[in-house]
C-alpha cells in the first residue's frame, strides 16, 4: 500500500455560541481523504492557532499519516517543554484527526480500531441549574421528563449565587463569590431536589474547585445522607494530596481531572484509588492517543471514565469521547452538552440523544465533519472573560 502523507494542516476557527471552536483538518495526498480533530481551548483559542500554524505544521508537512503514535510523541517534545494546555490542544487536533484518517482508510469507526464496543451506548448527564431551588428542581424534571436519569445539579452559577457581602472601598470588579454561603445553599438545594425527584434519579454536582480543601471535605460529608453519583471537581490540581483525606472521612463518589494537563497529575490519585472517576479535557491531554491510555490505566485501579464534555469542547471532540465511551471496559458516564442546531448542521454527524443515551454513526473515522462556509459565517470574537476574574468577598483572585 503506497505510503499517504500530509500535505496541508488547516486550523478553523469558529464561535456558533459562546465558545470559540478549534478544528484542525488535515489533508493527505490521497485526493479526497482528509481528518478532522478537536483543539479548542476556547479561553486561549489565538494562542493555539499560532502554535498550530508556526510550529506544528511545520514539522508534520509530508510525514506519514499511518505513524500516529511517533507522531504524537515527537510532537509532544518537539518543542522541549511539554504537557502545556496550549501544545497539548495543538497537538490534540492533529492526533484527532489522524485516527480520523486511519478509521476513513480502514472502513470503519474509530471505537473499532480501539478494539470494539463494551456497548451500544453512552449514558450521559446533563446540568439542571437556576438561581433558586425551585427553579433548579423544575429544571430536573423537565430533564426526567425527556428521559435523562443522570442530571447535575447546581444553585447559581459555579460558586453559587454571588456574594451579597460589602466590598472592600475600591475593590475592583469581578465574578465575586462567598464560598461559605456557597457550601450552605448548595448543600440544602441538594438535599430539597433528592427529596423531590425521588431516590432512583442520580444526582451529580460540580464544585469547580471553589473550596478550600478543608471545606470540600465538609462539603462530601453533608452530601453523604443524599446519595449523590459523584461529586465533580471538589479539588484544584495543586490539592491533589488532600483527596486522601476526603477519602477517609467521606464516602461521597468524587470524580476529578477537567484541569489535568499530563500523567503527574493524574497518575498519583488513580494510583491510591483517591477518585472514582477520571473526567479530564482529552484535548487538554493531547488527544485520543493519551486517552486511550488513560483509560487503560485507570481501569486497572478500578476507576471510570467520565470525560469533560462541555460547550467548549468542540462537537469534533464530542464525537472523540463518545467512540471512547462505548469502548472502554471502564466507562462509566458521558457529560452531553445538549448541542443546538446550528451545531448540528455546521457539524454534519454529531451523535444524537435517545432517551438519556448517545449513541455513535456507524461512519468511518470520527463519523463527524465540518460544514466550513457556514463555521465563517461564525468567527471567532475576541473576548476578556468574566467568569475567570473570580474573587472573594474581600477581593481577593482564586482560582475559578
């Protein structure tokens, strides 16, 4: 079989709502056979296109589309310094891309070339949210009643509804929050929305790392009595050796890993069984290739998937988790987004909900394209972001 090389790496850029999409499309010297993959890394999305187009190009024209393992690690320490989010959403598009191109020349879907289904569907869960209780228990009904039995739950946006404290005279301005208020309206919503929708419904909530990690301790114990799914995100990475402690004092599930870069971050709480399931950004890490990877290890620890699944990842990335979703011996939940129909019709082939499932095409490769005349109807705007100037009520910055 003659040997097809890349010939062009293209980088397209998009914001069909508030996220701005990376999609790398890779054409080969076979006419016609080109891939496409996930690099969005929406609040730095300029900084990915540079290193794609100044750096990553560079280096792959008329290398050998079939060499995806060399390739992505040649890629990773080309540069010297690695495991950054921006290299590593970089090379992300174009390791998604290339098992693209493998599954298009193999006649069959990437989760084949994985080896297989575990099953013919992907559970998922959705966010259920309002700025009062009532409104977040009418949200998860509405979501029941469509067939959802995975719903997170969430007072408020991340870090609840705002700080009502006094500022400090000429405190700049900023997405202010109480944490203490936080962990108080939020535990009594959850506790009032499993007494509403009943026990059988699985009940998830999201932290955001908004707590210090003697509060997120708290914070699984009081949720113990309401039989939560997991609880997401309850650390930063720089906390890592405090899920040991949560671990002896609650029995809360915790899922972990949206923030994770690279294996030294992962590789410890997986080890110690300090998590139950692993959810990180696959395009944060790189790609499908560490992934799969991931994935592997995890299971032998006896944790489970749950990759971060949000607007800001793009449908191509989408399309990525879930091929690793009905996989993976080890899965254990899909976050879904709820995609609009814009998305729909500029990304020909993004899977579908049945009844609270995703279920993948049958196409070769991702099974997912990009309509690119109507993703340039859609440009990239440039945009300060609010909601990461997060901020005590004193003032003082933290991590959002």
């Amino acid at each position: 079989m003659a040997t097809v090389r890349i010939e062009d790496v293209q980088i397209i850029l998009t914001q069909p709502d508030r996220s701005r999409l990376a999609v790398v499309k890779i054409i080969t010297s076979e006419p016609g056979l080109y891939g496409v993959g996930c690099a969005t890394f929406t609040q730095r999305i300029f900084a990915v296109q540079a290193a794609l187009e100044h750096h990553i190009k560079p280096f792959l024209i008329g290398r050998d589309v079939d060499r995806i393992e060399e390739l992505w690690q040649m890629m990773m320490v080309h540069g010297y310094w690695r495991n950054g989010p921006v290299l590593n959403n970089a090379i992300s598009g174009v390791d998604m891309a290339l098992w693209d191109i493998k599954g298009k020349r193999a006649g069959m879907p990437v989760y084949q070339l994985l080896g297989g289904k575990c099953r013919e569907a992907a559970a998922v869960y959705v966010h259920a949210s309002g700025s009062t209780v009532d409104e977040v228990i009418a949200s998860a009904k509405n979501f029941i009643e469509q067939g959802y039995h995975y719903i997170r739950v969430q007072l408020g946006a991340y870090g609840g509804t705002g700080s009502q404290r006094t500022r400090p005279e000429g405190s700049p301005d900023g997405a202010y929050f109480d944490p203490r208020t936080y962990m108080r309206e939020n535990i009594a919503m959850i506790g009032q929305v499993r007494a509403a929708v009943g026990p059988d419904i699985e009940l998830l909530h999201d932290i955001h790392e908004r707590l210090t990690p003697i509060d997120a301790i708290r914070f699984a114990k009081q949720v113990e009595p309401f039989d939560m799914f997991f609880l997401e995100d309850a650390l930063a990475p720089e906390d890592n050796e405090w899920f040991a402690q949560i671990r002896q004092h609650a029995a809360t599930p915790i899922a972990m890993g949206e923030l994770y870069n690279n294996p030294h971050e992962w590789r410890m709480v997986i080890q110690n069984r300090w998590i139950d399931y692993i959810r990180v950004h696959i395009s944060q890490t790189g790609g499908l290739t560490p992934a799969r990877n991931l994935a592997i290890f995890a299971h032998v620890y006896g944790v489970k998937t749950a990759w971060h699944g949000p607007q800001d990842t793009s449908p191509v990335g989408h399309a990525a988790n879930l091929h690793l979703d009905v996989w993976a011996p080890n899965f254990g939940i899909q976050e879904w987004y709820r995609p609009s129909e814009l998305d729909y019709a500029m990304f020909p082939g993004l899977p579908k909900i049945k009844h609270g499932y995703l279920y993948p095409n049958e196409l070769p490769g991702l099974g997912i394209d990009i309509d690119e005349k109507l993703a340039a109807e859609y440009p990239c705007q440039p945009i300060i972001e609010d909601w990461t100037q997060t901020r005590l009520p004193d003032g003082s910055p933290v991590r959002p």
